[in-house]
C-alpha cells in the first residue's frame, strides 16, 4: 500500500475518532505542514499530525520528521499538540502527546509486544497511548459512544 494510502487511511480514522467525541474538526489543504487536523472542543483548539503504519518487530516506530518531494522538516512540540497513530494491523487508534518530542530526538517506538530481553524502564508501552484513554487523562469524562 501506497505511503500516502495510508497516512489517508490514519487521518480518515482520526477524524473518525475525534467527531464520535464531539469535537469540530477541519483540515488541512495540502500537505507541507506539521499538522494534519485542527479540532476544536469548547472553543479550544488542537493540533494534530496523523500517522498510520503495521508495527515492526513488535513496535510502531513514529519519527519526528517528515519529509517529501523537495522538504524535509521536524516537527516541534510548540506546533503540534498530538500525533495520532493508527495500527494498520489492529486498527487501533493512539494519540502521543507532542511533549514526548522534547524526550527523544527522532522518534520513539510504541511497544505492542514487551521486549524479549524484558527491559521495561523507558518503555513506551502502545497500551499506555490508546486514543481513549489519553482523551480522559486530558479531557475528563469523554463522551460515551452510541453503539
């Protein structure tokens, strides 16, 4: 699958996600920026750069840089508030808060299987990203979903 398949593919889930959680949504035209989607919740705005990709040797390996015909840039924790992640795999949806760009220089590896040497300290588990649970660590109650 095309690269930018998928990175629609990510942002389709995204704006899925975040318009089930009553957030206004708008988006980007074109693609030289460091944010995909603006939402907007209770006259609030965020930031968000959407990814999507299978995991590796156990991991989703997000890199802070991006790149394209004739660019190429990192992105900075000051011009985003979140990456979202979609699994292609599992379909299951992360956010990362942009904080975790002043940690680690040009990526980090979200862990879907724990390490086969055991290592836990620095890890950054993939459950402990789940889009639903980040949205009601920084928003409170998130609202329940009509089935």
């Amino acid at each position: 699958m095309h690269t930018k398949t998928k990175g629609d593919i990510g942002l389709l889930a995204a704006s899925l996600f975040f318009a089930k959680h009553d957030f206004a949504i708008f988006k980007e035209i074109g693609d030289l920026s460091s944010i995909d989607l603006v939402l907007e919740k209770e006259s609030k705005l965020y930031r968000v750069q959407c990814k999507a990709f299978s995991p590796k040797n156990g991991a989703l390996s997000l890199s802070f840089w991006k790149s394209g015909p004739g660019y190429r840039l990192k992105y900075n924790p000051n011009d985003l508030d979140y990456f979202s992640v979609l699994d292609l795999n599992s379909d299951k949806l992360y956010l990362v808060r942009s904080s975790l760009l002043n940690k680690y220089d040009s990526g980090v590896n979200l862990r879907i299987d724990k390490p086969k040497n055991g290592q836990i300290k620095d890890v950054q588990f993939a459950d402990n990203f789940l889009a639903e649970k980040v949205l009601q660590e920084d928003f409170g109650t998130v609202t329940q979903l009509v089935e």
